[in-house]
C-alpha cells in the first residue's frame, strides 16, 4: 500500500510540476504586462512635463532616428481620410526631431499656429495620391469640413463680471466655475441649474465618508456656453429675450456661429480662450451639458479633498476626471448624430471624459487652450478633448461617481442613491428640481452613504488592473488602438 502510494505521489509531481511552473509564468507575464500598461495609463499621481507639446530627450536625435520617424509618418498616408491627413500634416510642422530649430521657433511665436493649420488644407490639397472631395461627404460633415478652419467669431453677450456670475461679497478666489453648454431656447434648463445646483457665491460642502467637512464650503461661479440660434429654422426668435435674460443674471457667454451640435467643439475652443484671458484665479472647471443634475457640495468637498493630496497638488496641470471611454470607434451609423464617416477619419478615439460632466484644473484648461491651437477641430467636442490631451501627454482619470449612461440596473430607486454620486447625465428641468429637493430632504437619513467611487474600487486598483485576464485584455486594447489609430493610439483608458 505504501509503494503504491509513493508511486502515485511521483506520477502527481510529475505531472503537476510542469503546469504549476506554466501556471507561475503565466502570472508573471500577466503582472509584467499589467505594470507595462499602469505606465502607458499615465496614472495621476505621475508628474508630466509643463510644456504643451512633447519632446523627444535629446540624446535619441541622432541621424539614424531620424530616418526612421520620417519612415514612420509617410507610413501613415495610407489612412487616406480628411481629417488624419490634415492633423498629419499639421503635426509633421511641429515636430521637435524632424524640424528641431523651426518647431522651437514655431512654438515661441503662437501667432503662426492658426496659419500653419490652414497650410495643413492646402498641403493635404496638393498631395498627389489624396484627392479629396468635400462634396461626397454628408451633408453635415460638408457644412463642418468648409468651416473648420475658422475659429475667429466675436463674442455676441457676455458675463458682467469677471469670470462669469458671481456671488457677493466674495472673500477668495471660487474654487469651481461651472461651465455649461446650452443653446438659446434652453430656457427652462438654465433657469433650473440657476435655482439648483448652479448656485453661485458660497456653497457648504458636504462630508464625504467620514471627511469631516460638514462645515467646509467654497465660492462657486457660473457661466453657459452658447452659439447663435438658426433663424432659418421654424420658431420664435429669442435673441432678443437672451439679451434681457444676460442682462438680469449675467452669466451668457454667446458667440457669433450657428449652434449646432457639431459646432460644440468651438464652445470648448472659444471657451477655453476666454477662461485664460478672464479666469485667472480659479481653481477648477465642471464642463458640462445643460441637462444633467450635480451634487454640487459633495462636488465642492471632493475638489478639495483632492487639492489636499501631494501627488495631484504636484500634477494639477494635468488634472482632469469624469467618465472615462477608451479604445472607442466612430460611429458609422449614417442616421447617428455621432456619424463620422471613414473618409473624414479613421482610426479609433483616443480616452476621453464623457462630455456630459467632468471637471478638470484652471492650469490644464489654459494648457488646452494653447494646444487646441495645433490641432484641428473635431466635429465630437469630448473626443476633440481627448485629442488635445494626448498631444499634452496627459490623461483623464476615471471616476465611478460620474454618471453619463444613468445607475446601472435598479440603484437608483434607492433614497440615497443620489448621495453616492457627483453627476449624473439626462435629467429634465423638472427632475433636476425635484432631485434637488429631495438630496436636502434626505440628507440627514443619507449622511453616510459613501460615493460609488469607493465602494466600486474598494478592492481594485485604480486602473482596474484587479486581475491577471483584465490586465491581458487591456493590453489587447491597447494594442488595438495602436495598431489601427496611428498617433492618437498612444494612450487609453479602461472602464469597468
């Protein structure tokens, strides 16, 4: 009995030693492949260059290099779409290796960034083996395509005040301005956010799982982003009643172009000009869209929370969160008003913050402004973001208490559910009211319900790298956004 059983012990060992070392090697090609891809995620805490633009360290200039880069970006001509060959040629100007001493110039002197990307148009025009056709494009993306290259509109309303609406007797700089995207008919939307969580002056915070900061609070401004109404289409002409209401509330910022929503990308552009030319000592910025709900004095408690950490202090001119989509496609669906066609670009999006809600630094929002100066516009406004901070080389961070597709299954039917986030996307001006009421009715009830970004990541890592498969997938993910979106692919970000 004995020899029976020292022989099947050997037979085990001789079977499983060789799937236990397999299985060892398996973790660790998985733990190296999730460190790898916890340094591609650029993690918040990691300090980025402050400069606008990304340059090379100056002992890989070398000849050899050289040719190789310049192998590199002919290689991607064969993308063949409006937009890629136009960013191309664009970036081809501004790059420190192929053109050291004219990009170093170039970047001194702002004043040729807005001709070098009309340059991009007629050198895209003049390649012999791209002839592009504006006119086969849809309807939308050719009213889109002519105009692009114009950002110059003058400013038709504006705030009173410096930095949009403020509250009296303001003792320090606001700590938050809201930012909102809307458009002239929008009435009802704005007055709700104005009587809500649009507040402006002092708002008191709220503690956050045991923070402590009840009695904590900061100064809030506002201000709505809005284009001009289409007097061509049927409807009541408010540009008159948008003029009484700037007047009476002061917090109308209205350019001189059509709002459409492929026109929301110059809201951020403009915008973002305006807050560096006006805002120069506030904090943070929420950009959002005029139907969502945001439990501001969490908001406020969360902002200062963060401000409070060493790592974020040190990387605020990268600072940016919200709901983070990575590795996404273009829609191709042509009824979409998402549709991008191939002709127009190809590739996938880079990670971007849902553009529904997310807040990032007053540093980053003039870095944006500054960069957004060398990349052509995007006709998707949070994708053009997501663009412009990849070329930062920078990242958003996910966060779990923002909400742009509403609570998953039946959460939100409970009384605190409202207590466990910071935004939430596609509420109507009744509902925001209504919720609004209703998170200062339950306050005391919900006073410790923790927000979703703790108990989601409770027992995960920040870059949702909990496990050996979820790290293998993300690399998949990443290489797939490498191998089929040229420059844009460098970076991406993972949702749960």
């Amino acid at each position: 009995m004995a020899r029976c059983y020292l022989r099947w012990c050997r037979v085990l060992i001789c079977v499983c030693t060789p799937c236990i070392f397999l299985a060892l090697l398996f973790v660790y090609v998985g733990l190296t492949v999730c460190m790898s891809m916890r340094s591609m995620a650029a993690p918040a805490f990691e300090i980025m260059p402050k400069s606008p633009h990304f340059v090379a360290n100056e002992s890989v200039r070398n000849n050899n290099l050289i040719k190789e880069i310049r192998t590199f970006w002919e290689n991607q001509c064969h993308k063949k779409a409006f937009w890629n060959q136009l960013q191309l040629d664009t970036d081809f100007l501004f790059h420190p290796i192929l053109h050291s001493p004219k990009a170093k110039r170039l970047t001194k002197n702002s004043s040729f960034d807005d001709f070098l990307l009309k340059k991009s148009f007629s050198a895209v025009h003049r390649l012999n083996n791209m002839t592009y056709n504006v006119e086969e494009l849809p309807e939308r993306v050719q009213v889109f395509a002519r105009y692009m290259q114009t950002r110059d509109y003058p400013v038709l309303l504006q705030p009173g005040g410096e930095c949009g609406a403020q509250g009296k007797d303001e003792r320090e700089p606001p700590l938050l301005l809201f930012a909102i995207k809307t458009t002239p008919d929008n009435f009802n939307n704005r007055q709700a956010i104005r009587q809500t969580w649009g507040q402006v002056g002092w708002v008191a915070g709220q503690k956050i799982n045991g923070s402590g900061r009840d009695n904590g609070g900061a100064y809030v401004r506002r201000v709505f982003l809005l284009g001009k109404q289409n007097t061509k289409e049927p409807g009541v002409d408010v540009s008159e009643l948008l003029k009484l209401e700037s007047n009476f509330y002061g917090d109308i910022l209205q350019w001189d172009f059509e709002d459409t929503f492929f026109n929301l990308t110059l809201k951020d552009v403009l915008f973002w000009s305006w807050f560096s030319h006006s805002c120069k000592q506030t904090h943070f910025v929420f950009k959002g869209d005029d139907d969502i709900f945001v439990n501001t004095p969490k908001l406020i408690t969360y902002l200062q929370i963060q401000m409070e950490k060493p790592h974020v202090k040190k990387n605020m001119h990268n600072f940016m969160f919200g709901d983070v989509i990575g590795a996404a496609s273009p829609n191709r669906v042509n009824i979409s008003k998402y549709f991008i066609p191939h002709s127009f670009y190809k590739g996938l999006y880079p990670a971007y913050a849902g553009g529904g809600g997310l807040v990032y630094s007053g540093q980053l929002t003039r870095r944006l402004h500054l960069i957004s100066k060398r990349v052509h516009l995007f006709p998707i406004d949070d994708v053009y973001v997501g663009m412009c901070m990849v070329r930062l080389n920078a990242f958003p961070t996910h966060n779990h208490a923002f909400l742009m597709f509403d609570f998953p299954k039946n959460e939100g039917k409970d009384p605190c559910s409202y207590h466990t986030i910071l935004v939430i996307h596609k509420r109507s001006p009744n509902q925001v009211v209504k919720l609004w009421a209703d998170l200062k009715h339950t306050q005391p009830q919900c006073r410790d319900v923790a927000l979703r970004l703790d108990e989601i990541n409770k027992n995960q890592n920040k870059y949702h790298c909990a496990g050996i498969l979820k790290c293998l997938w993300a690399a998949v993910q990443a290489y797939m956004v490498f191998k089929f979106s040229g420059n844009w692919g460098i970076r991406t970000a993972y949702k749960k």
